[in-house]
C-alpha cells in the first residue's frame, strides 16, 4: 500500500511539474511579445529612428530576396527555353534529312521508271523496284511530316516560355 502511495504522490508531482513548466513557456512566450511592444511604445520616437532604418533595411533584403528567387526561376526558364531550342534544330535537322532521303529515292524511282519505260531490263523487276522506291518515298514523307509537326510544336512551346520569361523580368524590373 506504501509503495502504490509513493508512486502516487510521485507521478502527482511530476506532472505538477511538467504542467507548470508548459504553462510558464507559453506565458514568457507571449508575454515577451506583449512586454517588448508595450515596452517599446515607450521609447520617445527621437531614440526609434535606428529601428526605423533597420525595418527598412529588412523590407529591402525581404525584396533582394524575392528578386533573387525570380532570377533563378528565369534561369531555369532560360535553361529550358535553350533545351527546346535545341530540340527545335534537331527536328529541322531531322526535317531536311529525310526530305533529302526522300529526294535521293525519287530521282531513284525516276531513273527505274525511265529504264522501264524504254523497256530495259526485266519488266516484273522494274515494277517491283519502282513499288518499293516509291513506297519507301512514302514513308520518308511520312517521317518528315512527323518532324515538321514537332518543329511546330516546339516553336510553340518556345514561344511561350519566351512570354513567360519576359512576364518575370518585368515583374523582377518593378
């Protein structure tokens, strides 16, 4: 019975304890807050010029800060604006390749229809060779038509990110 008594009384204070001491570092807390202001309306305003000048040097780094955060969130912008201006001359790249495979095949299909028209070689083999030519011409269209709407796309794409880089230096320049 003693010992359930001791640990009792014991767990009774200790919460005591830890009780107080939360509610003591909530007041202080506060009350710091309320004393400091109330403590500092008192000041005569000829002693708060210093105070004055260092809120205003904390609105001053509170915007350097801000600018600087603009300026890295263009960066990056420029960043991706290059990427997509790069992806723009690979796809003109890829754009002018397979026009120029697709004009080697038709002055390639050219030559086999005039060897067949002036009736030269074996006419199934022609017709066949003329076949594949042209429907590999076809798929070179196809593959430059691809690239061409990707070119637009991107164009697109770089278009924007310039409006949008513009938008934040103006917003960084105010």
């Amino acid at each position: 019975m003693k010992r359930i008594l001791y640990i009792s009384l014991t767990l009774l204070v200790a919460l005591c304890f830890a009780s107080g001491c939360l509610t003591t570092s909530k007041n202080t807390k506060t009350g710091k807050k309320t004393s400091d202001a109330s403590l500092y309306s008192q000041v005569p305003a000829s002693m708060r010029a210093d105070v004055k000048e260092a809120e205003f040097d904390l609105q001053e780094a509170k915007r350097n800060v801000k600018n600087a955060e603009k300026t890295i969130e263009i960066g990056k912008l420029r960043k991706e604006l290059g990427n997509k201006e790069k992806k723009r001359t690979d796809y003109k790249l890829d754009e002018a390749e397979t026009v120029l495979e697709e004009k080697e095949i038709a002055v390639e299909a050219a030559k086999w229809e005039a060897i067949d028209n002036a009736n030269l070689g074996d006419k199934i083999a022609n017709i066949k060779k003329i076949a594949k030519l042209k429907s590999k011409k076809l798929g070179y269209e196809a593959d430059a038509l691809e690239a061409k709407a990707d070119l637009v796309t991107t164009e697109l794409e770089i278009k924007k990110l310039k409006r949008k880089i513009e938008s934040l230096e103006a917003k960084t320049k105010e």
